[in-house]
C-alpha cells in the first residue's frame, strides 16, 4: 500500500469522526487498508488512528450531551422562574425531569411535617391511582431512604434490591405501577430536605452517573422554585390578611349604627306576635352574616364539623354570661335565670364591635322568652300525650273509641301501623329524657311518656327494628350519651299497641342482658333469643333471616350447601367427618365451606353466630 493511500484511508477516518459515524464504520476503515496490502507497521499506524479517533468520537459525544444538557437545566430555571404557581411548578419540574431522562415515569414527593413522612404531590407517566396515593415514612422504600439520609439512591432492579426497606404497602404500588429501576434525589433547601425527585422505568435500566447528576441538578433548580413558590404564595396570603383588616375596620363603624335600629326591631318583632326563627332572621339582617339558633347543649355541627372556634365561644360565652367571639363565629348564651336554654350563633367576616356584642345579647334575651312562652304551651301538650299513651297501656275497662279519638286530636291515628319503642338511658338526666322522647313523638305524629317505670314511645311505622336504632341513635345526640331501645309492632288499635309495648319492653330487658346497651333493636334482631321472646313465633321468619342465603342458593342450583353445613356442625367441625358422612372429598366440603362463608358472612363460625345457626338448620324442616 502506498503512502497516498494510507493518507486516503486517515482521511477516511476524520470523515467517519466528523459524520460521528458508528464504530462498525471505523472498523471497516482498517478492514479496507489491509484488503489494499498495508504493511503490518502501517496497519499498526491506521489502527491506532481508529481508535485514536473512536476515543475523539466518544468525546465529542459526551461534550455535545453536556452541552444539551446544560441547555435544558437552564431552560428549566428560565421555565420555573416565570412560574408563580405552586402546582404549576410541581408538574413542569416533572415533567421536565421525565423528558431530559426519558424515562417512562417521574414523579415528585414532598414531606409532609405533621405526619413526618412524605406523600406524592406530582406524578408524569403514572397510570395506578394506588402508586399516586403512597406515603412513604422516612427510611421506607427508596424514597423514605432518600428523604431520611438527604442522598441520591438508585436501584436498576427494585424488587431485588435489599439495600432499604421494603413494606407491603409500598412494593404494592411500585407493584401495581410496573415500574423496576428507580432513582431518587433529595430536594434540598440547606440542609433540610423538603422532598423527593424521581426518575423510574418500567424496565431493568442502569442510570449512570451523570444522569444522577443531572437529577441532582433538576432538583435543585426545583428546590429553589418550590421555595420561591412557597413564599409568593405566603405573601399572597398576607396581602389577603391586610385586605380583610381594612374590611374590618369599615365594618366596625357600621356596627354602630346598626345598633340603636336593632333594639327598635326586637321589640316591634315582640309585639307584633313573632316567633323565634323571626328573631333570628332579624338577627341576621341587622348584624349581617348567617345566624343560627342551638337550643339545648351547644352543638359543634351547627358552626362546621369539628369548628374549633365553635367550641372555645361557646365555652368563654357559658363561663361569662356574655357574648363572645373567636375567629369568625359570634356566640351569644340564651338564658333563663340559672338555666341554659342554648346559644344564639352567629358566622361573620368581619369583626364584631361592641354594639354588635350587645344586639346579639339582647337578641338572646328576647329569644329566652319566646322560648319559655313556648316552652309552657310545649309542655302541655306532652303532658296530654303522656297521659293518653299511660292511658292506652292501661286500658283495661276504658273504651278504645274513645282513646283513638282522643289520640286522633292529638295527631296520632292509631287505625295506622304503631310501633311500640321502651327506651332506658340510665345516666341521662330524666327530664332532659322525657323532653327529648316528646319531642321526637310529637314530630313523628305519635305518644310518648312514661308508665310502669319506664320511657315509653308510640311512633306511627311498620319497621320496628328500624326505628328502635333512629330512636337510639337519635336519643344519644340529645342526650349525650348511649340510650338502648327495644321495640316491637307493627299493631294496630289501643289493644295491639298493649301488647307490642309488653314485647318492646322484654326486648329492651334481652338486649341489657345481652351487654348490646347503647343499641336500637327488636325481637328479630336478637336470633333466637327474639324467637324466644316474641308474642308469635315466627320459626320461619327466623330460619329465613339466618339461613336464608343458603335455602334460595341451593333452590336456585341444586347444591346441598345447607346439608354440607349442618353435618359441618354435626361433626364438630372436623372436615375428615364430614367427608366420610357426605360420602364426598374433602376438598369438596371446603369449597362449599367457602361459599357458605360467602354467602352468610366471614363470622358464621362464631360461637354466638354458629348457635343461631344450628337452631336454624334444625328449625328448618319444620318451616314449609
């Protein structure tokens, strides 16, 4: 080979080196120069060009890849500089972060101070809403191992890697999402980690070292929006204070003129024949905002679930007799002498001045009269209903017409379906009791009162178990605290309404012997403890209520669920006995097992629910 030709073939390679061509190209350079006859010391000399010139190639590569890479890092902070948004910060560092590595996933979590662990805020390629809702504590799974040692971690195979923690929880949701490698780098602010940046494929993937870098360097330039977002945010928030002081202040000046019209309006209300909800709405008007009346205890749900400054008013207003205010509720105590009658509450934004203070308590004083005019002409018609009800339980020798016509001027038509209910709330305040049972009689159209020692109601219906739990459940926001109830019924008449109260009342004395105080229920809702009790044995209603499911299921099939159950039970539970009587495999009795556990519940093998069960399978062969 002559000189020229060996300077063609270098020439050759400085071309593949400017096209970045692959190395195969390179090779078939040498490959050419030895096909033309090169001595072996030229070939030495054009090998060692090639890989003089793959090692400038390799290079070149890496410098435009930085020079890319640099160009995206400083795109991102022009990106994230103009964004003030917090969220829209949060989706444009990941997704950004998930372009420049592309990857099939990146998301974004952030610690959460209350909780002490962190939560993902932001997620790009994720399609599982179980991975998007993980909380990882600090030192679970990559992520809590990255926020509690503030360091870059990578794994190219999660489910092998046992450097961190695993738990159940999170492996279910990298689980679900399908992803394998992982990389994670801390989102620093000092030395205070605030989050976590992730870059994730759903294939084995080795993330080299300057794609960590890179993350790094993404989750600082996020850092610093995050920050900057937080205090924009912070300032907004402040402005917005500002601003709703200046309404403050323009307010409290217009409460004083308000005051001298509201003593007029109260009055002329008054005399003019007004009820409580007038007064209220007056209220309302005069001092603007949303007022509401709590008779009784003060009750959190009439400011928001759980409203603390509910709850600090209503105490500073009871302890000083006066009204009181915190936050935005305005609290004012509705009072009789000695006894508490309720709260008058009022939500506003704005301050409350002292005119305001005062229109509020006269209003209060004006609501504590109506009440107690009402209250007087409430308590008579109680009495009456008490004294019918005690009436009609006792009503041997008197005539059932007319105390059907006496309760039918009192609303209650007993032609119509009753239910009997006997309550027994121990620790309750009697009176507050006997008011809270009137109450709910004289809204539901029917009796209540007290006979023979105990609390008695008569409600219109025809589902008893149904409303001994409302009776029950509505009995314990009244008073406070648990209240059991025993019904029966449906009867009709004076005589029938008797007997469902005899049975409500062995009702309400099963389930204090059974320990299910605090309970609403009737006889058919104690098993066969109720069969037992109930004026008329309904073997069938009870067999169907048991092992109901199982009778329709094996009508329906053909199966002998009910029969594989019964010798279940015959045999003391032993699966191998059971066998041997069904004459059938014992994987068979598990499988009906199974679905018998499906059909009646995971609870049928409790002792309580299996005696119930026995006397049913016992009881029905005799049920047509």
């Amino acid at each position: 080979m002559d000189p020229v030709s060996a300077v063609a073939a270098v020439r050759a390679l400085l071309d593949l080196l400017h096209r970045d061509a692959p190395a195969g190209e390179f090779e078939r350079a040498v490959v050419a120069a030895r096909a033309a006859g090169a001595t072996p010391e030229l070939l030495a000399e054009i090998d060692g060009a090639k890989v003089t010139a793959l090692r400038l190639r390799d290079v070149l590569r890496e410098r435009r890849r930085r020079e890319s890479e640099l160009a995206a890092l400083n795109e991102t902070a022009s990106d994230l500089a103009g964004l003030r948004d917090l969220d829209l910060v949060l989706r444009a560092i990941v997704h950004r972060a998930r372009s420049l590595l592309g990857t099939d996933t990146a998301y974004l979590s952030l610690h959460d101070p209350v909780a002490g662990d962190t939560y993902l805020r932001v997620t790009a390629g994720s399609v599982s809403t179980r991975f998007q809702r993980l909380r990882l504590a600090m030192g679970e799974g990559l992520g809590g191992l990255v926020a509690e040692l503030a360091t870059p971690y990578v794994t190219a195979d999660y489910f092998a890697d046992d450097r961190f923690l695993h738990t159940h929880t999170i492996d279910g949701g990298v689980r679900e999402e399908g992803l394998v490698a992982i990389l994670g780098v801390p989102l620093l602010l000092g030395e205070t980690v605030i989050g976590v940046l992730f870059a994730s494929e759903r294939r084995p993937r080795v993330f080299r070292p300057d794609e960590i870098s890179l993350l790094c360097s993404m989750a600082a330039h996020a850092a610093v929006a995050i920050d900057t977002a937080n205090l924009l945010e912070e300032t907004r928030s402040a402005l917005a204070d500002l601003a709703r002081a200046n309404e403050r202040a323009a307010a409290h000046s217009a409460s004083v003129e308000r005051a001298a019209s509201a003593h007029d309006r109260f009055t002329e209300l008054v005399l003019a024949g007004a009820g409580v909800d007038d007064v209220v709405r007056a209220v309302a008007e005069v001092v603007g905002g949303e007022a509401t009346l709590c008779l009784g205890d003060p009750d959190p749900e009439a400011a928001g679930p759980g409203d603390p400054d509910f709850v600090a008013a209503s105490a500073q207003a009871q302890a000083t007799g006066r009204a009181a205010r915190v936050g935005r509720v305005h609290i004012a105590p509705v009072s009789a002498g000695t006894e508490h009658l309720g709260v008058l509450v009022l939500h506003s934004g704005d301050d409350q001045a002292a005119s305001d203070a005062r229109i509020l308590e006269r209003a209060a004083m004006v609501i504590a009269l109506l009440v107690l005019f009402r209250r007087s002409a409430t308590d008579a018609e109680h009495r009456l209903r008490g004294e019918l009800l005690h009436e009609i339980l006792t009503s041997t020798g008197r005539d059932p017409a007319a105390l059907t016509d006496r309760a039918a001027r009192l609303g209650a038509d007993l032609d119509r379906p009753h239910v009997a209910v006997v309550v027994d709330a121990p620790d309750a305040d009697r009176a507050r009791l006997g008011s809270a049972v009137a109450h709910l009689a004289a809204t539901a159209h029917g009796l209540a009162g007290e006979y023979d020692g105990h609390t008695v109601l008569l409600l219109p219906g025809d589902r008893p178990a149904e409303l001994a739990r409302r009776v029950a459940a509505d009995l314990r926001t009244a008073l406070g605290r648990p209240a059991t109830a025993g019904a029966a019924g449906p009867a009709r008449g004076v005589a029938g309404c008797a007997d469902a109260y005899a049975e409500a009342r062995r009702c309400l004395e099963s389930l204090r012997a059974l320990g299910r105080v605090g309970e609403g229920a009737c006889t058919d809702d104690l098993g066969f403890v109720g069969l037992l009790l109930a004026e008329h044995k309904d073997v069938a209603g009870f067999v169907h209520r048991t092992i109901g499911p199982l009778l329709d299921y094996d009508r329906a099939r053909g199966t002998e669920l009910t029969r594989t159950l019964s010798a279940y039970f015959d045999c003391g539970g032993s699966l191998t006995r059971t066998r041997e009587l069904l004459h059938v495999h014992v994987n068979t009795v598990s499988q009906r097992l199974e679905r018998v556990a499906a059909l009646l519940g995971p609870d049928w093998q409790d002792p309580e629910r299996g005696l119930q069960l026995r006397l049913a399978l016992h009881l029905a062969p005799l049920v047509p």
